[in-house]
C-alpha cells in the first residue's frame, strides 16, 4: 500500500513538473513573439543601428561646430557668418533624414515623420535669420524661414519657429 502511494506521489510530481515546464515554455515563447511588439526605449529585443546611429552624430557635430565658428564671426564679421550659416543650412539634410531604429519603433517613428514631417535643426535657421534681419535682408531671410519650414515640418512646432516668423514676417513687411 505504501508503494502504490508513493508511486502516486511521485507520478503528481512529475506531472506537476511537466506542466510547469510546459507552462514555463509556452510563457517563453509569448514573451519572444510580443518583445518584437514592445514600443519601450529599454528592450532588449530592440533593433538599433548603432552605425547609423553614430553617423547622424558625427555629422550633426560637425555641422554644429560650423554654425559655432559661424557665431563667433557674427560680430565681427556678419557677412562671413551669414556665408557659413548658408553652408550648414543645407548640411542638415545627411543628418536628419537618419532612420536609426528598426522594427516596430523604427515603423512608428517613420509613421510620425511622414504625419508630422522631420526634424532639423532649428538653431542654424534661428541664427541665420537673425543675422540676415540685422543685415537688411529681411525678405531673404523669410524666403529662407519659408522653405526650411516646408522641408523641416516637424519644427514648426516648436517655440523657436515661432519666434523665427515673427522676426522674418516684421523684417519682410517693414523692406528689409
């Protein structure tokens, strides 16, 4: 009689073990599919291209360091700050057309491109303007606002366009 119990309590356990393991393996298997649906900056399942990731900084630090040297030179110089500025204005392009990210993260953020337009660098266009306003230039530094805003979408709205328009739209209107 003891035997047969004992055999019984031992076949539980097995099975007990099985079905843990079963149910271990089936929860294994649903985190490795839904990982690759998971929207979360830490995962591990995320797919970076770290190669494109490094190219969109380097060309951003160097872009920013010309619009830097081109600051430097505002006061001294405005018609050389301006020509460096026209120089990193079009630099934007290689560095913000970037995609970094893959799979659904990746897919999300094209989607928001493509509803809201990319990203720029509104700091070139901030300073451009402004010295092309100090240089009675008004109507091109509002040509130039015009067209970074059609191509850079997704900076409208940040509180630096607005600022950028109004400065442009009182230069063009008062003949600048």
């Amino acid at each position: 009689m003891r035997a047969k119990r004992s055999n019984r309590i031992h076949n539980k356990i097995n099975h007990f073990e099985i079905a843990a393991s079963l149910t271990l393996l089936a929860m294994t298997a649903r985190i490795e599919f839904f990982r690759k649906l998971l929207v979360n900056w830490i995962n591990f399942g995320r797919k970076t291209d770290f190669d494109a990731h490094d190219r969109y900084h380097a060309l951003r630090d160097k872009n920013r360091k010309l619009a830097a040297e081109a600051r430097e030179q505002e006061k001294s110089n405005l018609a050389k700050a301006i020509d460096m500025y026209f120089q990193a204005l079009p630099n934007i392009e290689a560095y913000a057309t970037i995609q970094a990210e893959g799979g659904l993260v990746g897919m999300l953020i094209d989607e928001e491109r493509q509803e809201f337009g990319i990203r720029g660098d509104s700091e070139i266009l901030d300073r451009l303007s402004l010295c092309l306003v100090r240089a009675g230039r008004g109507s091109e530094a509002l040509t130039v606002a015009s067209q970074y805003f059609e191509r850079y979408r997704a900076d409208q709205s940040l509180s630096a366009a607005e600022r950028i328009k109004k400065r442009v739209g009182k230069a063009a209107a008062n003949g600048g």
